[in-house]
C-alpha cells in the first residue's frame, strides 16, 4: 500500500495528488465518497450507482413516498430490471446488425451540415 502526505488548507480542503487523480480518473467536479471507520478516514470514488441512488431518493421524495432503505432498494431493484432491459434489446439490435456504427453517424452527420 503506497503512502501520501497531504496538507489540509485554511478551508479544509485536501488536494490528492496527481497520481491519485490519475489513477482513480478524478478530475475538477468529480465527487467521492468519505467514510469514517474507527481511526481511518476512507475516501472512494462515487459510482454511477451511487449517483442512481441519489436520483431514486430525490424522485421518492418528489413524489410523496417514504424514503426508507427498503423503498430504495426497491426501486434499485426496478430499475436495475429496466437497465437489463435495455442491455437485452441493445445485445438483440447488436447481433440482428440493426445499428447504426459511430462512423456512419459522423458521416452522416457531415452530410446534413
């Protein structure tokens, strides 16, 4: 395990080093995750699940509905269904060959300009 100094600034901001930065592909507005686990402050990338997570709490209390751990994992559930979904029809179009490839979308997007 590799081993950092760092200097926490008036305003209590942190900056992690380069190769951290790198290494996780952290950059300017990406956020993550501080837990505290007895002594050790653990810091972790947010995940597109985490920021699923987010978006079915705020949509739950939108609509009026409890915001419990069990809602929640309800509708991780449900949506976890509809991006599989998703997955399946996108893997069927993939192997019927009814796409369109990034090349000819550029073409065809310089055709129209």
């Amino acid at each position: 395990m590799k081993e950092y100094d760092v200097v926490i600034s008036t305003k209590g901001q942190v900056v992690l080093p380069k190769e951290i930065r790198e290494q996780f592909k952290l950059s300017t507005g990406s956020k993550i995750k501080v837990w505290i686990d007895g002594e050790q402050i653990i810091l972790k990338p947010r995940s597109v699940m985490d920021e699923m997570k987010d978006l079915i709490i705020a949509d739950l209390a939108r609509d009026g509905k409890p915001v419990t751990e069990k809602t929640v994992k309800e509708y991780q559930a449900k949506l976890g269904k509809a991006l599989d979904a998703v997955v399946a029809e996108a893997e069927q179009e993939y192997q019927a060959k009814q796409y369109i490839t990034l090349s000819d979308l550029k073409r065809e997007e310089e055709g129209n300009v």
